[in-house]
C-alpha cells in the first residue's frame, strides 16, 4: 500500500471505530498525515494532555489501525501536550 491507499484506510477506521470511542471520553482524533506507512495523529479536546493519551495512541488507536490496515507500519503523536 501506498501513503495514499494508506491515508484512505485509515480516515475510514478512525471515523467508523476510534472517533467514536474517543468522543465517549469528551476527546478525539484528527489524522496529521501519513508519510512512509507512520501515521501521524493529533488528539485533541479531553484528550489533548491526558495522563493516558500515550496509552491510548500505542495500545488504542496504533493496535487498532496495524490490525485492520497492513500498511501501518507505527503510529506517531504529534499532539502539542503542553
């Protein structure tokens, strides 16, 4: 797969799975880019600073998105935390 084919995939898994997991928790996710199969996410609202944003970007949404989409190669934060 392709950054693009990649970038595809992922938009459709983060609105139909992880957007609504994260809207529960007053949070979400918005994809940055995807460049040489990484990822690139932003968290953002309740999310942004959360003691757990580390947790939920590697054991959440990075399991997730290598599970469903084999182009996934990591997932990265580009949330500004601070």
């Amino acid at each position: 797969m392709n950054d693009a084919e990649i970038l595809e995939a992922v938009e459709k898994v983060m609105s139909a799975e992880v957007s609504p997991a994260l809207a529960a928790h007053g949070g979400g996710a918005k994809i940055v880019t995807v460049k040489d199969g990484k990822v690139y996410v932003e968290l953002q609202g309740g999310c942004r600073g959360c003691m757990g944003a580390r947790m939920t970007m590697k054991n959440g949404i990075e399991r997730l998105l290598k599970e469903k989409i084999p182009g996934v190669l990591e997932v990265i934060d580009a949330t500004n935390h601070g």
